[in-house]
C-alpha cells in the first residue's frame, strides 16, 4: 500500500513540463523559494519569475511579492488573476517550450574553445545578456546553473546558461552573442556543448523562447521539438 501511495503523488517528467517553474522551485531550486499562500516565486535577486497551481490565489500572491520587486513575470500557459488596483500588465510574451526529443548526444562540431565560466566573469555575463536581452537577468541567476561562453581576444562574445532545473530535466537559457560576433556558429555550437552536458547527466535538455524567435529553425535543426505554448506575464507595481 505504501508503495503505491508515493507512486499516486509522483509527478511525471510531462506534468513537471506543464508547470516548469513551480517544479524547478519544488526541487532542485528549492532554496531559492519563496511561497505565498502556495504560489511560488524565486527570490528576486535570482530570478524575478512566479508560478502557480491554482489560479484563484494568484491575485494576493502576486500583490505580496510586488512588495519586494517592481517588475517580474509569472511562467504559465493562462493568466494570472490579479488585483488590477496594485498590478498591471505590462505585456505578454507569447512564448513556446521546445523538448530535446530523444537522449542521444549531439553530434555538432565544435571548433571553438566552449569554457565553463566561473563567478569571476558573472558582471561580463550579466552586461553581455543585458547588451543582447535586456529586461529580465538577474545578476545572480548565474547561481541557477552552469554558464558557457566562448571567447574572442579576451572577450566574453557568446555565452549560453542554464536556468530551470528539476530531478529530470534542465533548460538552457541565455543563448546570447555579440552582435559584432554574430553568424559564426557560436550559438548553435554553445547550444549543442550545453544540450550534451545536460544529456551527461541523465536529464532533458527544454528550451523556452517567444514564438517570433530567428533561432527556432536553429534549435529544430538540433533536435528540440515544440510542445505547448508557455507565455511570460510581466507585472509591474503601481
């Protein structure tokens, strides 16, 4: 009876999937948490996302954690309630989750010198993605997972992170380069290293990106597929 009792209350590699920031807050990023009346947010100067289970305590959840940040988004396919006197939307971004499909490494050339970057480079990484994407990084979301970047003259030009993270799968994120340094392979390059080392350990490797994205041909000629929509609600304070 126990046995099958933890099994009932499992939750599968597709329903973590549905729900990857409340999942990657439950488990691996656990300590990062901060919950309020069960909607979930990671602390701000990690990462300014939020997301939930049942969408009628959003609207108080979302007015505690404006207290403590102006501007953050909440991961979900439907929106959010809000209390429209203490929260406005500021946009949507119509987004989309993409799955490696399969656990076969990729088997792209590399031939550039792809470097783990350590804590020495977080404000050259932080600059880099703000120069590229500005609006969402936090400069500690470096502690999120393991960053790579590649180099030019002593200068960080392309990087790609990890960012979500539960026991079975990891997303790659920040998949940014200079514009200077752009149409060279870089990205798909640093793609692949990072799909890999996911790969290496025992996970699968997601995406996110907005549906308007150049670089989804790039990440289907790789192997991710699209699954489902996954927007980004950007709430600010009033």
């Amino acid at each position: 009876m126990r046995v099958f009792f933890i099994f009932i209350f499992m939750k599968s590699l597709e329903d973590k999937l549905k729900n990857p920031v409340w999942h990657s807050l439950n488990e691996t990023h656990n300590s990062f948490l901060i919950s309020y009346d069960s909607v979930r947010f990671y602390r701000p100067e990690i990462c300014t996302f939020g997301a939930f289970e049942n969408h009628s305590k959003t609207a108080n959840a979302l007015d505690a954690y404006s207290k403590i940040t102006e501007r953050f988004f909440v991961v979900s396919e439907i929106e959010p309630m809000i209390n429209p006197k203490k929260i406005v939307l500021e946009k949507k971004i119509v987004g989309c989750q993409m799955v490696l499909k399969g656990q076969v490494k990729l088997e792209v050339e590399i031939s550039e010198n792809i470097v783990l970057l350590t804590e020495e480079y977080i404000d050259e990484i932080y600059d880099l993605i703000w120069l590229v994407m500005p609006g969402y990084y936090q400069k500690r979301s470096f502690e999120m997972g393991k960053y790579f970047g590649i180099f030019k003259g002593g200068k960080l030009v392309s990087i790609t992170g990890q960012r979500m993270q539960t026991n079975d799968f990891i997303e790659v994120s920040a998949v940014v380069t200079h514009p200077n340094y752009r149409k060279k392979g870089y990205g798909k390059q640093l793609v692949a290293h990072t799909t890999n080392e996911i790969l290496k350990e025992g996970k699968t490797p997601i995406l996110h990106t907005d549906k308007g994205n150049s670089a989804i041909p790039l990440y289907k000629n790789l192997g991710y597929q699209v699954t489902r929509d996954m927007n980004w609600w950007l709430y600010q304070r009033k």
